[in-house]
C-alpha cells in the first residue's frame, strides 16, 4: 500500500473538472493547458466550475477574479486557488 500524502491543490483541481466534463459526458483527454470551452464547456459550466471550486477548497474567489482568463483551464484555476490560498493564511 502507498502512503500517498493530501491532494495538492492543482490535484483536487483537476477532479472537481474531471467531475464536471463527466457530468457532461464529455469523455476525451484533456491537458492541463487546454481551453475549457474548447474541450465543451459552457458558459454555464463555467459559473459551475467556480461554484465548485470555492466549495472544493471552503473560499470565496472574490469578484475581481472571477474573469475568463482565470478560468481558461486547469492551469490557470489551480494559479488562481493558490494565490488565494496563500491570501487566507
């Protein structure tokens, strides 16, 4: 047995996105690079994923930071979730 130590954030970013593509049935490979919206997301999907995000990690992604841009992808949420991670400290 592995002794596997806590999900990073980047980790549980990518399961809350695993979780949403499956609610969606979109079942293809995706990177940690890759646009969101391209891989399927809608702009629904996308007010999902911050919803999920703040109850996955118990914050509040203060409105400045609620911009395309910061949610792009699974690079660019798991940079955002810890800078504000950081924040609350």
């Amino acid at each position: 047995m592995l002794n596997r130590r806590s999900d990073s954030p980047a980790e549980k970013v990518v399961e809350v996105v695993q979780r949403l593509l499956a609610e969606r049935s979109i079942n293809r490979p995706i990177c940690s690079d890759d646009n969101l919206r391209e891989v399927g997301l809608t702009s629904l999907d996308m007010v999902n994923l911050m919803l999920s995000v703040e109850a996955e990690f118990d914050l509040e992604i203060p409105e400045i930071e609620i911009t395309p841009a910061n949610f792009r992808s699974i690079s660019t949420v798991s940079s955002l979730v810890t800078v504000l991670l950081l924040n609350n400290r």
